[in-house]
C-alpha cells in the first residue's frame, strides 16, 4: 500500500465558509495507527490535517471531533437511528493555511471540494508547518507539544511592532515564559536592541541578571537608583499624589505659578524652548519646594494696616515675622491676626489652600516619594537649576550596553503606581515620538516595552495616565517603532482597546471563564474553540495564535535557569529549617517594613 493510502483518514462531506466537515472513513484500524514507527492519533483537538490539491497541499486544524461535528443538514437525518449515531466519526476542520514546494505560507488560495481525501499530518509535514521562519529575524523559545523534537520559533519583527499579550493565571507559567523570550531575544545579541521591562514586583532581576540592568529605588549604587523627576508629570498627574481636594480655581491658580517657574527655570538652565510654549505639563524644572514655600506663605501673611474702602491693594506687611525655610519646608510665621478691626489683618485674597499645602508638605517629607521629589542630580535648586537633564535618564534607561533595562517598581507606594507608571511610560513614548528622526528615535532603535501586572494599572473603564498612554503606544507605537508587551493574569480586567490591539496572544492555562471569554473574543472566530483547551494545559505550555506565528500553535516553553522571585516556595521544604534566633529576624522585618526596603 503507498505512503499516501496509509495516511488517509476520510473525504470532505460538507464545507461551510473556512469550516469543513470531514466524515472519517470506516477502514480505519485504529485511532491510533502507526506509520514509519511513529504513534500518531487521530482527531486530536488542535491538530493537524492534510488536502492534498494538485500541487500544493492545504493544512486545516481540528476544532471539533465526534457526533458534535456532524453537518447540520444530516443531524435530523442520522439522529433517528442512534446506532448509527454512535457508529460514524465526523471530525471539523478550520483551513489554516497552504504549502506550495517546501514552503508553508497562511491563507488559502484554492478551496477543496466534497470527496477531496483528507490526510494525517506526518512529522515530515509538521517540519514544514513550523519551519520556514528566517534565522535573522525569529527565535526560539521552546518545543511544539505535539512533538518535542520541533522547535517552537517566533517571528521577532512581527512580535514587537504588531504588540504581543501573554496571558494565563497564577501559577502558569507567565513569568517564566516572559523569561525566556526576552532572554531568545538578548542572547542573539543584537547590538543596538532595546527591551524595557516595567516590573512592579522585582521578579525578573535574576532571571535576567545576564543580560539586564536593574534600576529600582532602593539600590545602594547611585547609578543604579531610579529617579522619575517630578517636574516631567503633567500637572494633573503632580496634584493627584496630594491629597485633598482642589477647587478648579484654585487648580488653575497652582498652575499659573507653575507655569510662571518653568519660564523662570528655562531661562535658568538656558533650555531651547520659547516661552509661548511652555505649559504647565512642560519637561522643564523647577523648584516644588519654592512653589509650596511662596504658595504657604502669601496664605499665612497678616497685615498692619488695612485698605481703604476705595483701594485694592494692602498698604503693609506686618513686620513682627519670623522667616521660614525653603529646603527644610519651614513656613514663615507672622503675629496672628487680632479680632475685629485690631490689627494684624488677614490677607483677603487668601486662596484657603492651608489644608492642601500641609498634605503637600508631607508627601515632600515622606521618604517613600524621595525617588519622586529628590531624584538626585535631576533636582532642581531654589532657583530651578539642575545638574543633570532627562537626556541622561533616557541614556540611563534606554542606551545600557545591556539589551535589557529592568524599571524596578516594587519600592513605589501603591496608591500611585498607576500614575508613576503612566508617567514612565509617557516620558518615554513622547521622547521617541518627537525623536524619531534621531538615530536613536523609535523608528531607527525600536524599543520593545514590557508591562509585567498589566492588570494592575491597566483597568479596562479607567482614565489614567496609564491607561491613556498605553492605549496611545497600542493604537500608533508601530509607527514609531514602539512594541509592547503586556502580561496579565486577569485579561478581563484589561482595557479591550488595548487587548484587540496586540496582534499575538500567548495564552496559558487559564481556569477562569470570563477571562477565557476575553481570549476568545481576541482568536479568529473559526479557532475559538481551542480556548476551550486552556485549562487542561501544562504548567509552562501555551497556545501561540497571531501575527508572530505562521499558524496557531499548543507549545511548551524552556524552563528558565534562574528561579524567579513568583516561583512558590516550597512548605515541605521551608518548614525544615529551623531558625536560631527568631526575634532578630523579626526586628530586621520591622526595620524593612519601616524603612520600605526589603534589602535591609
């Protein structure tokens, strides 16, 4: 019998749209037939088929198997006989995709025909179904499950200009398939590459340790330390990490003043920029303590004299008044206010902003936001004056001879890690985005970001800066060479906008429905049925669906090296160890927990 003959399985009976219904043949010995040595199985969900036309061969995927695949129009017919119900195999297939020569490419362009045979997928077919990526632009990050001797490879240009997703629930295996395809992508080293990691929790610094560099806000090296200058936030995003409430008054008052010491401080630090153009979200420094200080204290004066009836203007300060501080946040202090018509006055045109500059005062104060409010050499003096600009935190962040930057954000207080993120990722994108003529402009050095807990600050219905910007980078970053990279345990928690934006989706197992659901909505409708297999998958195996693959593919990952920090502890082993001296560990968590550093 020919190689052809022993590798059919049945004949098309109907074909509705890109969905074909294939009724298996009766001749079939087994499920499980062997062919040249090799095991294979018939009508596996996910796998392949093969219709050979002429000269070329289509491949469909298997999306249902079983009396459910049976053709509408015969159900009636076949199920008045259950006998013969439960006797016939019907397989559906999903055409994926077409080999012409040794070449696979996606798409059909001829259709099959009723009768046309349907074949097995021998491991000689599969080579050329997963072959044929070019090694200068793809990498491998792990085996096809169906056979393991099968790299599993990825198209690298396509992964990052067209946005990716890795999705899955606790415990799946996000953090080490993030792993190993950054660390595919480092080892090719590429001389001008560029990966930056947004990392909430500190999970990737020794996963990657080879091939990154980690900035994060409690490291002991100067140069290692993160620094988000405050003056680089727009306005709205700075008043939001103060509490209390603002009057739009009020709001545009503080805005005025800001925007009158970026003009100051541009003429300070001699910044190229004309004064018709500076608005109170301008990149430019100035001095926030100067700001509190001048706001503080025109709230506190009291006056001598008063007006007369017919004047505006106060006729005299009181001069009983003991000076305050600017660095140190010390209010000036003038004799208080007598009662009635006894001097000292107060100021009439007092804003009534004492309650929100205290709560100001205290963030200034609060160590947690020193990475914020004294980002080293990025602070400016009293009179707005820095020693270094942002052209050196983008050197810091984006020109490391290392192909990854680890952006460490576990030090930073959570009710302003949406807006520390957002402004992060802002600075960044609106750089590229007026750079891109530049050599190092987005479209010249593309930049790959990856937002690790996406989720986390990235809620679908919000209005943050986060959301803002990520969605901006989603919808036009591939015109400025910036890719993202989003991973997320909750997808449905994700903003859709971004989700439909992300051109391939790695999938792991995932329990939870209505994140499935979410998964499913973002698959070509004729393979949503295979997101029904996501929670019987591995630990480490996912589906690949997208732009970044010549045809969806169940693929298990390498295991990285380095255990990460998510890995979970082991009780059956950490309850072995004794501890000698209880209270001192205890005291060091206290002293950790006080001064927000789990280094200590």
């Amino acid at each position: 019998m020919s190689k052809n003959k022993i590798t059919e399985i049945g004949e098309i009976d109907s074909i509705s749209g890109n969905s074909i219904s294939v009724k298996l043949f009766d001749s079939i010995k087994s499920n499980m037939p062997i062919i040249d040595g090799v095991v294979y199985r018939v009508g596996q969900i996910g796998s392949f088929v093969k219709i050979p036309l002429g000269y070329a061969n289509l491949y469909g995927i298997v999306t249902q198997i079983g009396s459910a695949a049976i053709p509408e129009s015969l159900r009636e017919v076949v199920a008045k006989d259950y006998e013969q119900l439960k006797n016939t195999r019907w397989i559906n297939i999903v055409l994926a995709g077409e080999q012409v020569g040794k070449r696979f490419e996606r798409g059909v362009t001829q259709y099959p025909t009723t009768g046309d045979k349907v074949h097995l997928v021998t491991i000689n077919d599969l080579d050329i179904i997963y072959g044929g990526y070019e090694e200068s632009n793809s990498i491998t990050v792990g085996n096809i499950s169906v056979s393991e001797s099968l790299d599993a490879k990825i198209d690298l240009d396509k992964l990052i200009s067209r946005h990716c997703a890795i999705v899955g629930s606790t415990g799946s295996g996000k953090s080490n398939s993030v792993s190993v395809l950054l660390e595919s992508i480092a080892s090719r080293k590429f001389p001008s590459s560029r990966i930056l990691v947004i990392d909430p929790h500190g999970e990737y610094n020794d996963a990657l340790s080879k091939f990154s560099k980690v900035i994060e806000i409690n490291s002991i090296e100067e140069d290692n330390k993160l620094h988000i200058p405050f003056w680089a936030l727009p306005f709205n995003e700075l008043m939001k990490i103060f509490s209390g409430n603002l009057t739009e008054q009020n709001r545009e008052y503080i805005r005025e003043k800001v925007v009158e010491a970026k003009i100051k401080s541009s003429e300070e630090n001699k910044i190229e920029v004309s004064k018709e153009s500076i608005t109170a979200d301008s990149p430019i420094p100035f001095s926030i303590k100067k700001l509190w200080f001048e706001l503080d204290d025109f709230e506190r004066q009291t006056f001598d004299r008063k007006t007369l009836p017919d004047k505006s203007v106060v006729l005299e300060l009181t001069n009983k008044r003991v000076d305050g501080d600017v660095e140190t946040l010390k209010s000036n202090e003038y004799q208080p206010a007598g009662l009635g018509s006894s001097p000292p006055f107060l100021n009439q045109k007092a804003k009534g902003l004492l309650s929100f500059l205290d709560s100001m005062r205290n963030k200034l104060n609060d160590s947690s936001y020193a990475f914020l409010f004294s980002p080293g050499k990025l602070t400016p003096d009293k009179d707005g004056k820095i020693e270094e600009d942002l052209d050196t935190t983008f050197l810091k962040w984006l020109g490391n001879d290392l192909p990854i930057t680890i952006l460490d954000l576990s030090g930073i207080p959570s009710e302003i890690m949406s807006s520390i993120s957002g402004t992060l990722l802002k600075i960044i994108y609106d750089g590229l985005f007026w750079g891109v003529n530049t050599k190092v402009g987005g479209k010249n050095q593309p930049l790959l970001i990856v937002l690790e807990e996406a989720h986390s600050y990235l809620k679908a219905g919000e209005h943050s800066i986060s959301s803002r910007t990520v969605q901006m980078i989603a919808k036009e970053g591939r015109k400025y060479g910036v890719g993202l990279l989003l991973v997320t345990q909750r997808p449905s928690e994700l903003d859709e906008t971004v989700l439909s934006q992300c051109g391939t989706i790695v999938a792991l197992r995932m329990n939870n429905s209505k994140d499935r659901g979410h998964i499913r909505s973002a698959v070509q409708d004729e393979l949503q049925s295979m997101v029904d297999l996501l929670p019987s998958l591995r630990t480490g195996e996912a589906l690949i669906s997208g732009e970044a693959v010549k045809i969806p593919s169940r693929v298990k990952f390498f295991k990285i090296a380095n255990a990460r920090k998510s890995s979970d502890p082991k009780p059956s082993e950490k309850w072995l160890n004794e501890i000698d001296n209880p209270r001192q560990e205890y005291n060091k968590l206290l002293k950790s927990w006080r001064n927000k550093n789990y280094k200590i």
